[in-house]
C-alpha cells in the first residue's frame, strides 16, 4: 500500500466520527444550524448541492471547514480543550499537502 493510499485510508476513516460530532452539537448551537453553522462554511460550489442536514454526505475536507468554522461555539460547548484546535488544524494541512500535492 502507497504512503498515499495509507493517508487517504486515514482521512476518510476520521470522517465518520467528525460528522457524528457535529451532528450531536451543532443543533445545539442554533435551531437553524444547518443554514447558520454548515453551509457558511463550505466551499460556494458545495453550498448549493449539499445533501441538508446530511453532515455525512461530506467530504472530509468540508466537515473539518465545518468543524473549524465553528470551534469558537464547540468548544464551550462540548468542553474541548485548546489542543483539539491544533489537531484541527494539521488534520486540515495533511488533508490539503496530500490533495494537492506540489508540481515537482
């Protein structure tokens, strides 16, 4: 199995466990979280065509935007520490390093 292949195999696996994550606590931030927490923070041509309140049917870059975009609600109110916004974060950069790998 290529480097590649082992790192998209892990990219798609934390896929699962963020989308039940956001599923469990974003209704818990606005009523409308689909429209107020979810489609802010795709991606414009992802806004017209996601799936509503189907977190799931995202990709893993889309839910860590999600995630990302709303740490500032999560946190208090999941009891996240500081750390997890680091984990965040270079899930994020690998995400994209291994997406769009260099020219050379």
């Amino acid at each position: 199995m290529s480097d590649y292949s082992v790192v998209q195999k892990l990219l798609h696996e934390i896929a699962e466990p963020v989308a039940s994550f956001l599923e469990k606590y974003l209704p818990k931030i606005r009523s409308d979280w689909w429209y107020s927490c979810v489609v802010p923070a795709l991606p414009e041509f992802m806004q017209q065509t996601a799936q509503k309140d189907n977190l799931k049917a995202l990709d893993t870059a889309a839910l860590l935007k999600v995630f990302s975009k709303n740490w500032e609600s999560l946190r208090p109110l999941a009891q996240l520490e500081f750390v997890l916004l680091n984990y965040l974060k270079e899930a994020q950069t690998i995400r994209n390093r291994w997406a769009h790998p260099p020219a050379n």
